[in-house]
C-alpha cells in the first residue's frame, strides 16, 4: 500500500510540482546566466554599431557641407570659363 501512495505522489500532481520547480531551479542556474551573457554581449555589439553610426553620419555632415559649398561657387566659376570661351571666341571668329 505504501509503494501505491508513493508511486501515486510522484506520477500525480506533487510530481509534477516537484519536475517543475526542478525545471525552474535549472533555469535559473544554468540558462539565465548564460542569457544574460549573450544579451550583454548583443548591447555591446550594438554600442559599436551605434558608434560606427554616428561616426559615419558625422561624416556624411561634413561631406555635405564641403559639397553644398562647392556647388554655392560653382556659378562664379561657370561664368568666368563662359567669359573666357566668349573671349576666345571673339578672337577666332571675326
């Protein structure tokens, strides 16, 4: 009668209580901080991509300055080239 009870208590409701709280108690120990490795490991690749990021809009900044300042003189420049082939022109064909 006792081996009835016992086998009742493990395949019954306390048996699954007890494989949960075992399942639980491994998570805990062993899954958890090998999770939290990983997910710091992801924060830290992604600081470095952030990084990289702002490195290469801060870039992309500057470039479009440099840019926006050459497009800015290039009518200066257009009109004197203009000037020097209206010149030129002028003294090829009479």
């Amino acid at each position: 009668m006792a081996l009835e009870t016992f086998v009742a208590a493990v395949t019954g409701p306390l048996g699954a209580l007890a494989l949960a709280v075992g399942i639980l108690w491994w998570l805990a120990t062993k899954l958890v901080p090998v999770f939290q490795a990983y997910l710091e490991s992801q924060a830290a690749s992604l600081k470095n991509m952030v990084v990289a990021l702002e490195k290469n809009v801060a870039a992309h900044e500057r470039d479009r300055k440099m840019f926006e300042a050459a497009i800015s003189q290039l009518d200066t420049r257009l009109d004197r080239v203009e000037s020097d082939i209206h010149t030129i022109k002028n003294k090829l064909v009479p």
